[in-house]
C-alpha cells in the first residue's frame, strides 16, 4: 500500500547496546497521497531524545508501479490508532 520515499534523520546522541530505548511515532500529515511521520527515539533511563526522524510515505500500486492514492480504509486504520 505504502513504500517509504524520504527519510530525514538527526542523530543527536550515541545508543550503546544494552540502553533501554522507546521508540515513539506519530502522524503529522496525512494527504490523498502520502504520509509524513516522525519518530523519536528515547532513553528511558534519562529521558534524553537520541534521535529524531521524519519519513514521508507514498501510496504506491505494486501491480503498475505507479502512484496512488492511499485507500480510506487505510488511512481510517492509522487515525483510529492516532486518537488514543
């Protein structure tokens, strides 16, 4: 339904293995056509955002590889999700 055309990544601080890291996403925008989240990734020990990443996804038919508009029942998928 969906395929990922850019990704913005700010690095901010180093994630060592063994850290405890949440992973927080939300929708900002929602078009007929694409989609931009961001994402933050959080130490849940000190609370300091590590990182910072928005991504634009597109609707994209696999059959033509064309473009396409996200279905609604789709889109009614992800903002459901965003209202809790």
């Amino acid at each position: 339904m969906v395929v990922i055309v850019h990704i913005e990544i700010d690095f901010l601080e180093p994630i060592f293995q063994g850290d405890k890291i949440n992973v927080e996403t939300k929708i900002i925008s929602f078009g007929n056509k694409s989609m931009k989240i961001l994402q933050r990734l959080i130490d849940t020990q000190t609370g300091n955002i590590k990182s910072i990443c928005q991504t634009i996804l597109s609707g994209f038919n696999h059959s033509n590889n064309s473009s396409m508009v996200i279905p609604e029942e789709f889109k009614s998928m992800f903002l459901e999700f965003e209202k809790d």
